[in-house]
C-alpha cells in the first residue's frame, strides 16, 4: 500500500461521457475534480466511428472526437485528468477510500462513479471482426439502427432487451430476424407477444449462430445453425446485433454499495445519490433502461451538483 495519501475533495472514477460531464460542472463549481480514466479513456464511444444523436453534432461526429473534446472542455475548467485505475475502495467511514492501480491511496469527501457498463458479445472471430471494422455488427439499437433502414438484419438474444430493440429495428427495417438460442425466450410474456406479433419480425428458435459472414468490410449475411434439425444455413443481412446484455463495471465496489442483481448500482430514483452519503452514481453503471451518451451525461451532470450540495450542506 502507499507511503503518502492524497486528499481529493472530488474524485471521479471513469472517463465516458458520465464522468466528463461531472467534471465540467464540479470544476466550474471550484471543486477541483481529480478523474482517473481507467482502461478505456474515453469510454465506449472510443469504440464507434459515428455518433450521430448527441445534440449539438449537426453533421455527427465520430466518438473518439466527440470523447476528446469533452476531456478538453473539462481540462478547460481545471479538472485534472489522469491515467489509472481505481483497484480498490473502503466506503465504511465519512472519508471515502480509493486505491489507484493497487498502489495510490486517496481519501476523499465526495466519489462520483462513472464507471459505465459493457456490452456482452458472443466471442465469434468473425463478430469482432466486423465489430472492429465499424462494418456492421452493434451491440446498440438505438444508436445504430438508423444506418439499416429498409435493409435486413439479425439480432441475437431473448430477452426484454433483446424484444425491446427488435421491436425498435422493426420500424426501421425491411425484416428482422430474430435468433433464440434456446426452445423459449427468456422475456416477460408481454415482450415476447409484442415481437411475435410484429410482422416482419421472425423469430427462429433453437438456433445458434455460427459466424458473421462478409466481403472482409461489411457484414453480407449470418450462418446458423437449427440446432432442432442439425441445418447449417445463411441469412442474408447487412447489420447483426448483439442483445445478450451488459456487465456494470461495479465490481469493486458492491461490498459497500447496493447493486441490483445484475450489478447496476442501485441510485435514489430521480438523484444521483447511492446508499452510501457522499458517493454518487452516474451514467450507464446505474442505468439499465437508456444506455445513451446524452442520458450518462446529465446523470453526470446531476452527480456533480449533488456532490456540490452535499459538500455545501457540510461546510
Ligand atoms: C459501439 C457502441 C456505439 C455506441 N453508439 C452510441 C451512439 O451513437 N449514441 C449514444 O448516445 N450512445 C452510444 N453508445 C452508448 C454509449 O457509448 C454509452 O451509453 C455511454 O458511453 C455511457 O457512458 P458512461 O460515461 O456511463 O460510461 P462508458 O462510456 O462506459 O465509460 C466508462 C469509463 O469508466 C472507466 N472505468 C471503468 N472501470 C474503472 C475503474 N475501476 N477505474 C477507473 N476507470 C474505470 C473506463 O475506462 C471508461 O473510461 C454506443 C455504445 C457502443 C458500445
């Protein structure tokens, strides 16, 4: 452990648009907010080529662009922004403890957690491959399916989120096809009656997929396989989505914190505010539902004027 201990009046763990947005409004608010950026500066967006609904991009912009204007804008105001990562955290007493990669020690009045969440893939070759390339392969409805319309697509899963955004393809697209890996859905019956009453839904049961096929830049179609026949097959399409969840990057922090059974930290609804005082949530760690760059940054937003009051409140 550390020789020397630092004392942070606001620290914020996670560089996304979250934790960005926090601190912009915690450095304007003279609370010298100190980031740490994690593994993925810049967050998710880093990994998609073109951010086409975050207010104010007339013409779009491209995430690793968009992520580094951010981090200038809240360097801008003062906030400091570093390399590391947070390892560990001691939530037990008023001064909130915080270990950057095993080694730094900080003590702080006010946390706010933007640590985001991960999208799940299947681990085919070829899926990180198209995924890689921008050629085709999303784990996001909302923010991709606009690129598909009146084309046909794949989505792969079977629950409420996996209906939720076939049901949003199908307003967009020519067909959606929908693969199920097992006999049954894992969705509520009213999500699984919503999509099996959309007509240019189909829903394949028992199928897997077996690879992501295309000319080596974009996706021309998906090989299954019908596990009830033993048929291998292939589904032309040019875009496949991933709907088989999210992993909150909350690990470390659920010994003091209340997360649900997924590991989204659990917020006060309509605050930023967790179980523990002076620790805030923001962004997609606490956000199941949206999972949109715009939504992590007003909870971001929300997360520093809630640390800004909570500190105001102890003066
Ligand atoms: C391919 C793709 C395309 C997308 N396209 C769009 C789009 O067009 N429009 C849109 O609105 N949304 C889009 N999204 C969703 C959007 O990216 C997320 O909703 C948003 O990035 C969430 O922001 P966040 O700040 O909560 O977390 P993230 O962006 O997930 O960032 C999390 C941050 O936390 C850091 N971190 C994690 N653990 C630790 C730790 N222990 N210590 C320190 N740091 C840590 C990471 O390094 C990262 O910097 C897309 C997502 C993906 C994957």
């Amino acid at each position: 452990m550390s020789d020397t201990i630092e004392k942070i009046k606001c620290l914020i763990i996670g560089s996304g648009p979250a934790g960005y947005t926090a601190a912009i409004y915690a450095a304007r608010a003279n609370m010298n907010p100190v980031l740490y950026q994690g593994m993925q500066p810049g967050g998710q967006l880093t990994t998609t080529n073109e951010v086409e609904n975050f207010p104010g991009y007339v013409d779009g912009v491209t995430g690793p662009e968009m992520m580094v204007q951010l981090q200038k804008q809240a360097e801008r105001f003062g906030a400091d922004i570093r390399d590391g990562w947070a390892t560990k955290v001691d939530f037990s007493g008023g001064i909130h403890k915080v270990w950057i990669n095993d080694a730094i020690e900080l003590h702080c009045e006010t946390v706010i957690i933007s640590t985001g969440a991960s999208a799940k893939y299947l681990g085919l070759a070829s899926e990180q491959h198209y995924l890689q390339m921008g050629g085709g392969v999303s784990a996001c409805a909302v923010c991709d399916g606009f690129f598909y319309r009146n084309q046909e697509v794949v989505i792969v899963g079977a629950g409420d989120s996996a209906c939720e955004e076939a049901h949003y393809l199908s307003k967009l697209c020519k067909k959606v096809t929908m693969l199920v890996r097992s006999e049954k859905f894992r969705a509520s019956k009213i999500m699984e009656e919503r999509v099996r009453k959309t007509e240019n839904i189909e829903i394949l049961l028992n199928h897997d997929t077996v690879e992501v096929l295309g000319d080596g830049q974009v996706v021309e179609a998906i090989k299954v396989l019908n596990k009830t026949t033993n048929e291998t097959y292939d589904i032309p399409a040019t875009g496949f989505f991933v709907a088989i969840g999210h992993k909150p990057n909350t690990d470390i922090f659920k010994e003091y914190l209340t997360l649900d059974e997924t590991g989204y930290i659990i917020n006060t609804p309509g605050t930023s505010k967790t179980n523990i005082e002076g620790v805030f949530v923001a962004g997609d760690a606490a956000d199941h539902v949206y999972r949109q760059a715009i939504t992590a940054a007003g909870t971001g937003c929300m997360a520093a004027l809630d640390a800004e009051r909570y500190l105001a409140a102890k003066e």
